[in-house]
C-alpha cells in the first residue's frame, strides 16, 4: 500500500469519510496507522478496524 499511496489516498477516503486530510498525510501507506486512524475516528476494535482494511484491501486488489 505505501508505494502506491497517493493512487490509493482517494479511494481509502471514500470508503473512511472521517478520515481528515492530516490523518492521510500521517498515515502514509502504512497498514497499520490506517487501522489505528480508523479505530479512533469510527469507535471501533482493533480487530474490527483491521478486518475492515483487509476486506478493503481485497476489494482494491480485483
């Protein structure tokens, strides 16, 4: 995911609408900050959060 993050900020944005432009910048294509991004700004497990990225992942891999 880094070494395509500024094709994949777009998509990661539609699908996780809270996430604000500083979080993208912080995060820079590293799994695991979007996972911990998305737990706190959803209210969310960890795991439910890395379950979301992986089903994510998946999606954008087709």
């Amino acid at each position: 995911m880094a070494g395509n993050w500024t094709q994949f900020k777009g998509q990661v944005r539609e699908q996780w609408g809270k996430l604000t432009d500083d979080d993208l910048m912080e995060i820079q294509g590293q799994r695991q900050q979007l996972v911990g991004k998305i737990q706190a700004r959803y209210g969310i497990s960890l795991e439910k959060a890395d379950e979301q990225v992986r089903e994510w992942e998946n999606k954008v891999a087709q």
